[in-house]
C-alpha cells in the first residue's frame, strides 16, 4: 500500500501480519492527515472481518426520563425535576409508546435515561418485564455502566446481585455508554458527579460475567488529547481481552447546542472517519464497529463503511440524547433509507438482531 505519510508504512506492515497496534500506533495514526490511507488500512481489516456486509438493526429507543442528578456538562438531554421540559414516563406509558408501532418489525429496544431519585428499584424491573411481554421478539439492549451502578445503589444490592435481578426481568443487553473518555482530567472536568473509568470497567466486567454482552462508546471531538482518545481505546481492548464480553465500539461525536460547552465547534468530518478507522485498526478483538449515523450524519456515516465500520446502527425514528443537542441528521430512518444508503455505499445490506445473527 502506498501512503502519502510515510509513518503509516510501519503501522502496515503489522496490519498486514495481524499483529497488535501499540499507544504509540494509535497516536501516529491520530496524528497523520493521511486521512485515506489510516482508512484504507481500515477497510483491509474490516473487509477480512466481514467482507462485503454492512449490518443495521430495525430499533426503537426509550428514553424513560430525562430527569438526571448527574448533570454532566456536555448532555443537553438532562434535567432538573420540575422545570418545564422534566418528563418522566410511566410503565404503562412506555407501554403505549411501543404498542403505538407494533405493526413495525422492531427487533431491539434501546433504552436509557437520567438517574432520577423519585424512581424506586420496582420501576425498573417492572419496565423490563412490561417490555418484554409487549415486544416478546426485541432484545432488550437497556441501561449504561452508570444506570446500573445507580440501580445497585438504589436496590441495596451487589452489582452482581443488581445484574441478575435486571436479568431476570428481561435485560439481555446493554448499550455501551456512560464512560465517555477514561480519563481522570476529563471526568473531573466535565462529569465529576458520574462514575469514574474503574467503576465503569467494573460493572462491564460483571455484566459480562453474567453473560450479557454489551457495547463500548466513546465520546469525541470536546476537551479530549488524543492521548486520552488512545489510551481508551487500549483500556476497552484489555478488558475485551479478559472477558470477550464487548460486541461493537462506537465512537460518540459530540454535539455542543444547549450544553455548557456550546461554545465548542462541531466535529469534523475528517475526525469522525478518523475515529472509525483508528477504533477498527486498534480494537483488534472487537468484532462490529458501528458508524452512528444519528450523531455523524447519514452522509458521512455511508462514507464511513469504507473506513472501517461494519454497521450503521439503527431506524431508530425518535431520537432525542443528539437531538436535544443541535444534532441535524434524520430523527429515524426507513428501511429503504438504509438500504439506499448501503447499497450505494458499494455493501450488501443484512438486517440483523442485537447479536448479528442475520434476519435477511
Ligand atoms: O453516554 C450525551 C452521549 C451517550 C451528548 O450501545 C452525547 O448501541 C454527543 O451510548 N453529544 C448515550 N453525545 C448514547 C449511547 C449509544 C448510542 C447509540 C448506540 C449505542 C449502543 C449507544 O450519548 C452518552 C454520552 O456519551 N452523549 N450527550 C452530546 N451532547
């Protein structure tokens, strides 16, 4: 392969011989504008991993209540009880929420909200099982690290203990939020009330434990070095390596309108293409990686198939955590929509469930 940043050459020749990328691999490859050639090497990787497929899932989110005592700067989603845009659902809402498109094949429920205090640990169990019993068919892929911590707190239980119960009312999976960029600096900056890096890797570690698989994010593009971008990905990396438990990353671009940080600018495309093909390149023991088209844009999300990712996430239709937060991009999309989107892209469309098992 030809670069135009000689620097990459090195970095080949371990792609080529599938050997493991180091700190230093990862920062080179930040650090170069060989924007094609980081991606190139990128798709090499990603098309020995699933050749010529590119997946989405037919989903719909819930987002339960935006009432969150985190308060954590760069969300637009959250809010204090009481003030005007507060809203918390009940179980039998959500339950109408999902009935209002039972005549639509979803096949996964996303769901996370704010840690809201007025909730008791029964709401939460009686959420899941509600869901499972109007949507026996969707994964229920619910809860961040920091919802789960919140509910072992809430129900006086161990994690672990915590984990089963949540189990046991119908959690089979669970997105990969909450931990944002693990980093000390950044954690005290911008959500110091949040859990912290080991905590977060603690509850990833025991819900993998429990044998459900979860997906890893990170958050980009605000007062992150690319350091910390790097140091993330590694940390995701060894504790994939101890408990296989990680099904996709996806990398979070973030979105300033309505935070305290609005006065930071927009990501840019290069950035967003350049944390999918690092994230392929340096998580070598992940197998999906997702371009999150809600939060990149569906342009660049097509652009991104090439780049290393193998999956473009969700229909979706109602969105809210990027929307809140100045996102411009569809609030859902049609089936067709991302057919036309992958096709065109040069890949063959798979419908799939939570767990990649192909449905077309
Ligand atoms: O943890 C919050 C992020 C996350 C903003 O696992 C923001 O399949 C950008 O984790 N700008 C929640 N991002 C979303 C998430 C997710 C989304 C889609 C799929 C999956 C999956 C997981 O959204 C939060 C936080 O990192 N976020 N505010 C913002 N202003």
């Amino acid at each position: 392969m030809e670069f135009i940043d000689s620097k990459l050459g090195h970095v080949w020749e371990k792609v080529k011989a599938g050997t493991r990328l180091t700190f230093e691999d990862g920062m080179v490859l930040y650090a170069s504008h060989d924007l094609s050639g980081v991606g190139r090497m990128a798709d090499f990787v990603r098309r020995k991993r699933h050749g010529n497929i590119a997946y989405y899932v037919y989903n719909q989110h819930v987002n339960y209540t935006n009432v969150c005592s985190n308060r954590c700067t760069f969300c637009a989603f959250a809010t204090d009880e009481g003030t005007g845009s507060a809203y918390t659902w009940s179980i039998d809402e959500v339950k109408k929420r999902l009935l209002e498109r039972k005549d639509e094949p979803v096949r996964e429920i996303h769901m996370v909200g704010g840690l809201n205090e007025t909730l008791d640990f029964d709401y939460f169990t009686g959420l899941l099982q509600a869901i499972a019993e109007v949507r026996p068919e969707a994964t229920i892929k619910a809860f961040t690290a920091v919802e789960i911590d919140y509910l072992s707190r809430l129900s006086g239980l161990s994690l672990a203990e915590t984990v089963a119960e949540l189990k046991k009312a119908g959690l089979t999976m669970m997105p990969g939020g909450g931990a944002e960029v693990m980093s000390e600096r950044v954690h005290g900056e911008l959500f110091p009330k949040k859990i912290g890096k080991e905590r977060w890797l603690e509850v990833m570690e025991t819900v993998h434990g429990a044998g459900i698989p979860t997906n890893a994010t990170m958050l980009y593009g605000h007062i992150e070095t690319l350091e910390e971008r790097v140091e993330h990905l590694i940390t995701l990396r060894e504790l994939q390596d101890r408990t296989g438990g990680f099904s996709a990353f996806i990398p979070l671009a973030f979105h300033s309108k309505n935070t305290e940080l609005s006065h930071l600018p927009a990501t840019t495309g290069v950035d967003d293409l350049k944390n999918v093909a690092v994230a392929r390149l340096m998580l070598d023991n992940f197998d999906h990686i997702k371009a999150y088209w809600v939060m990149i844009g569906e342009k660049m999300a097509q652009v991104a198939l090439s780049f290393g990712a193998d999956d473009l996430d969700g229909t979706i239709i109602e969105e809210r955590i990027t929307h809140t937060a100045g996102a411009t991009s569809a609030k859902g999309l049609t089936r067709a929509e991302m057919f036309g989107m992958i096709r065109g892209a040069g890949f063959e469309p798979v419908e799939r469930d939570s767990f990649y098992n192909h449905l077309s």
